[in-house]
C-alpha cells in the first residue's frame, strides 16, 4: 500500500465499536428493501467484501404509520422483520465491517399508501408528493409513542446484529427533522418555540437509543445541517451549527449533509467532487466525536485531502460504493486506475424512485450479485476457445469486450470512428457531462491490460468483412441514430417539412453543425438531451426556445432528482418553456405547437427546429448477417446496447455485459434469473 494512504485505513473507535477503516457506506436506498431482502444482503456485502469499513442500510421504517409505500424501503415493524434485516448484517460481519441501521419515523414525507394509517406531525400539514391527505398534529401520546417505536425498534436492529443505530434528522424526510424546523413546527408547547426545545425531540431520541443499545452499538446521528434555502430553511451558518453545538457530545458518531436528497446527491452535471465541504466543514470543530460526511468523493487524493484538512474522519460514499464496491481495497491494493469512478448521473437514484433494484452505469452487476450471481471483480472463466468478433465501440461493446477478455476469449473489437466510445464520448462534450467520459475511460484502461483483446479503431466491417474474417461467433453493438423525421412518444408519422435544411437532430450538433438565431428545441425525449442542447446553443448566442409534450421540461429526469435544477438553469438563461406542446408543422420561418389539452394551435416565429425524439437503431449489419447465421455460417450472431434497442446508457453497459457473461451458457426459457417470492 502506498503510505500516502495509510491514513484511510487506520481503525477508528465509534462508540462501543470499532471499524475498521475510514470508508463508511453511509445510508442509501436501493429499491430492494424489505421486498428482496436476500438481493440487498448479497449487494451490502458484496460492499464489505471489497473493504468498507461502515456499510448501512437504507431508511428502514419503524412503525407501520411511518409507510413509504410505494417506495421499497427497509421495515421492522415488529420481531418478524428480524431474519430479514439480519441476513445483510450476517452478510457485512462475514467480510469484517460494522453494520449500521438508519432507523426512521417520516412524517408527511411517509403517505401510509399501504398501512392506510393516519400520518402523524409537529403540525397537521399536506403530505409530500401533491397527495392530497393531510398530517394529524400530534399530542404528548403520540410523542411519547413515537419515542416507544423508535427504543422497540432499535432493541431490535441490535437483536438483528446491527453494531450503528442511527437516529435520523435529515434529508426533510424524518420526523425529528420536521420538529427542528419552523416551517412546520408552530408548537407553543415544550418540543415548539424555541431551539432548545424544537430539538428535545431529536435530543429524546438519541438519548433513548443509547439507553437501549448504547452498552453494545454505537448511536449515530444523520443531520441535515443546511437547506440551501436561506432563512427559510436550516442553514449551516445558523442553526445548522447551533444543533450541533447543542448535541455536540450526545451521539457516538455525526453523519452530516445537506438537505434535500436533491442537493444531497445531486449529479455531476450540477456539482462536482467534495461539493459539500462547505457547509460541514464546522462540525468537527464543535464535537469530539467521529464526523462523517459526504461529497461524491470518487479520488483517493480528495478523500485523503478530506481527512488530513480535519472536514470528517470517515469518508462517507453512496454512489461512489455503489460504481465500484471494491474502491477501499484498490486504494489499499495501489490499483488506483482500476477504481470504477462514478459519474455522478443518479441512474442508481432513479431505480429507487422507480421501485426497482438498483442499477448503475459504471458497474454493471450492481443489484444483480444475488438474483444473477454477478460480481463487480469475478466473471467466470471461458468454456471454450472461441474467438469472437465485437463490432462497434460504444459502451455496449466497450464492456462487452472488456468483459469477454477478463473471460479468457480471444476477442476482436472493432469502431468505425477513429476514437472509441460511441455516444458516450459525444455526450461527454455537452454541458456538465465530461465525467461520463468515465464510462469510455476506464474500460479503455482495463482493455490495454488484456493481451487476448485486439482493438481496431478506423475499422468499419461490412457483411462480407465479417464473413470473410472466419469468426463464426459476432456481437453486433453498431449503436443508434436519432430520427431526422419528428416520430416518437407523441407522434407516429413524420412532422410535416422535417427535411428542410433548417431542421437539426441532436447528432448534427455533436457532430458540430450547429443553428443560428431563433432556434425551437423540441423535446419528445424527456431526459436530459433536449435541456442540454438548449443549454449548448444558448451558450453559441441563439435565441432558444424549448418545447415538450409532457407536464415538466426533461420530466423523467425527476427521477434523476434533476428536474428543479434543469428547470432553474433554463429559466435562468432566458431559455422560453413550453410544456404541454406538440410539435406538428415546421416552415421556413415558423412552427406550429398544439396544446395536448386543449388541442389549441399557436405559432412560433423560428429559423431553426432541433428534433429530439426517438432514435432508431443502426441494426442493419446484424439484419444482413441473419441469414448467415440461420445457414450455418456463423455460429452465434447476437445484438447488443442501442443496436438491438435505444436505451439509456447504463442499459447499453448492462446488455454488455450480460451477453458476455451469457457466452457459451445454456440458455433457459425460464425466468434467467433468481426471484424472490413470498412463501405461501
């Protein structure tokens, strides 16, 4: 190990406990929860394995009026969410890190959708979400219930195995969060009015789990220490710093952020590494106790620099151990150009969002270590001696044949274009993207080191090059175009005029031919490629107006937890909204909009339309090979990424590496992959 290092991985003492290095899992949510309780301790220890010293849980909800449904949480409820709980911390201990339990009680943020149980509050209050119920303010029964939940269910997150139990006050999604702020505590009783006593509830807490569990686990405390809201909101400046100057010495650990879950974990395109320093740089200064916190640190040299300038002494992660569960051990292992660096695009945020397992862009087998068996560092070996042809080098076939390589096949990748990468290195130059040239980056770096793998650049193979080549076993992974002709989710035929000179696709201004003057970026795609051309011709001085079928500009990039700063950065540029308009008729010098509610017609006066709408998939090599294959002539023929079906790129790396693991499996007509179900 490189001594510069060394640091990161001294034992530190929390508590009663002791882990045993400075790289803390900290919370985070996954989309598995208590419905795939065997997928999530497969996925936590996994983490343990590759060398974190802390890993924890998501939210687990401690009462069944605290129900986050439709979100897939953690529960224990009661001693029978026990073995469940108890199979991740069995499975974090087998690897030699601490298990910690980020127990909550939510309030207006938890809807009781399932539980269909009256929600409890500082005040009566609108549930978050725009459901339409409202809070029952609560009296000192519920308060002293509350207090009872919360001691039952810590008894039993020890009973479980845990060794951190935390009492939550963050992201405002927790209950003793809600008491701390003004916004929702108008109380006039001993928990309302003043500091002191808006944090008697969070105080109650804490004092309560180390009461209960304090003799054998440790009790963290999760703290929202600024709003980013001004006076509005908890600020670090304010009483951010005077709850931890009150509380200083209560809890054994002090896990500090910022507040909402968007700033928290807000992209790369919006914040860049060590982002949070900032506003918890105080914290340490205020307690004794170990402080925690974190930043999407994804360099060793940040995460060290974290800790020698006194901001925490464990470098907190999610997403960073989410990209790469083994980045402990490579640092430890001075293998610093293995480490799978995140890139910060929250593609794990939106499964959780979603109710799915959680997925990444980087790392591939993430959420599938117990359903499929994948692992982040282990590939099974090859079967046999093929030698297999991978045609095109964008991230489906950059990790198709990283992956086959690690295998042991001989392996051909060839890319048409001079540079490998594919979309992602077009993407990467657009606004706010550069750290997705990771994707393309790192699986370049771990391809070099595999002498079985041959790479052509400037290599564009036609059908009889393929034939011709003797390679009877060919992974097509040729990519997508967008449509130059307007159809997608809101229109089956071609928008009238899409030829003329004046309409753009999104290839055409990554490939740098760009518009001028007054320019419509009409956006049937929902994500984050219609804001960022507007962003990128705003920046080139055109007069850019953005128009979209759905209720929200980039609506799925709510679940990105991106939207409101999309929203912001448009608005913000003097960018013009349309929301709810269907692009139906371009001209020279006008286009025509419908309203999808109304079906209203208005124009808008233009010199140029980009179309962002559907892609259709380069597939006609594979097409043309088909008949090869069914003759015999090949031996396996498949397609891969945005070639078989455009997708996001995540989805691309994934079908990579799924048809690289596949190789030479038998292939089965059940379900290919383990399911969890409840027992009858």
């Amino acid at each position: 190990m490189d001594n510069k290092f060394e640091i990161l991985f001294q034992p530190l003492k929390i508590g009663p406990v002791t882990a045993r290095n400075r790289f803390y899992q900290v919370p985070h949510c996954n989309g598995m929860g208590h419905r795939m309780p065997k997928a999530l301790a497969a996925m936590r220890g996994v983490k343990a394995e590759g060398g974190w010293g802390v890993v924890c849980t998501e939210e687990v909800e401690i009462h069944h009026s605290s129900d986050l449904s439709s979100s897939i949480e953690g529960r224990i409820w009661d001693d029978k969410d026990i073995p469940a709980l108890a199979l991740m911390a069995d499975s974090v201990h087998e690897h030699g890190a601490l298990a910690g339990i980020q127990l909550v009680y939510s309030g207006h943020n938890a809807t009781n959708l399932y539980s269909r149980a009256v929600g409890l509050g500082p005040r009566s209050i609108g549930m978050n979400g725009y459901h339409p119920s409202q809070t029952r303010r609560m009296d000192k029964e519920d308060i002293r219930d509350l207090r009872k939940w919360h001691r039952a269910a810590a008894i039993r997150a020890r009973d479980a195995g845990f060794d951190i139990v935390y009492a939550y006050a963050g992201h405002d999604l927790a209950m003793a969060m809600h008491f701390l702020l003004k916004r929702y505590n108008d109380r006039t009783d001993e928990y309302g009015g003043s500091l002191e006593n808006r944090a008697r509830l969070l105080r109650e807490l804490i004092e309560d789990t180390k009461d209960a569990v304090g003799d054998t686990c440790a009790v963290a405390c999760r703290f929202a220490v600024d709003e980013l809201m001004d006076d509005d909101g908890m600020t670090s400046q304010g009483e951010g710093h005077d709850i931890v100057a009150l509380l200083a010495e209560l809890p054994d650990l002090w896990d500090v952020n910022i507040s909402g879950w968007e700033n928290d974990s807000a992209t790369a395109r919006f914040k860049k590494e060590g982002y949070q320093e900032k506003y918890i740089d105080f914290v340490k200064s205020l307690t004794s106790k170990p402080v925690v916190g974190v930043g999407r640190y994804t360099t060793p040299d940040a995460m060290l620099s974290a800790v020698e300038r006194g901001i925490v002494d464990f470098v907190g992660a999610a997403r960073p151990s989410i990209a790469d569960p083994f980045l402990p051990q490579k640092i430890q292992e001075d293998r610093i150009e293995d480490i799978r660096e995140c890139i910060g695009c929250n593609i794990c945020v939106s499964a959780d969002n979603l109710g799915v397992p959680i997925r990444c862009t980087q790392n591939p087998t993430m959420g599938e270590e117990w359903r499929r068996g994948w692992h982040p560092e282990r590939i099974p070996v090859k079967t046999s001696d093929k030698e297999i042809l991978v045609v095109g080098g964008g991230p489906a076939g950059l990790e198709c044949a990283r992956a086959l390589g690690e295998r042991g096949y001989q392996v051909m990748l060839t890319e048409k274009s001079r540079e490998f990468g594919g979309r992602v290195i077009r993407e990467a130059a657009l606004p706010g993207l550069i750290e997705w040239r990771r994707v393309v980056d790192w699986r370049l770096t771990q391809l070099e080191k595999l002498e079985n793998v041959s790479l052509y650049p400037e290599s564009e193979m036609t059908i009889d090059d393929i034939l011709e080549s003797g390679i009877k076993d060919v992974i097509i992974a040729t990519g997508a175009q967008w449509r130059k002709d307007g159809i997608g989710r809101h229109q089956w035929r071609p928008i009238s005029d899409y030829d003329l000179p004046h309409v753009f696709t999104p290839d055409d201004l990554m490939a740098g031919k760009m518009p001028s003057g007054r320019v419509l970026v009409y956006d049937d795609d929902h994500y984050y490629m219609g804001s960022l051309l507007a962003e990128l011709l705003h920046q080139q001085g055109c007069d850019v107006t953005i128009a979209t079928p759905a209720p929200q500009v980039a609506q799925w990039s709510k679940y990105t937890l991106e939207q409101g700063k999309i929203h912001q950065t448009l608005l913000k540029a003097g960018i013009d909204i349309f929301t709810q308009k269907t692009l139906t008729e371009i001209q020279a010098k006008q286009a025509s909009l419908v309203c999808t509610v109304s079906g209203q017609e208005s124009w808008l006066d233009i010199d140029a339309v980009v179309l962002v709408t559907d892609r259709s998939s380069n597939d006609e090599l594979y097409q043309a090979l088909k008949p090869s294959h069914e003759k015999g002539k090949l031996h396996s023929l498949s397609v891969i990424g945005d070639a078989g079906a455009p997708d996001i790129i995540a989805q691309a790396v994934f079908s990579g590496y799924q048809a690289a693991y596949r190789m030479d499996e038998a292939t089965s007509e059940n379900v290919p992959f383990r399911v969890e179900r409840a027992k009858v």
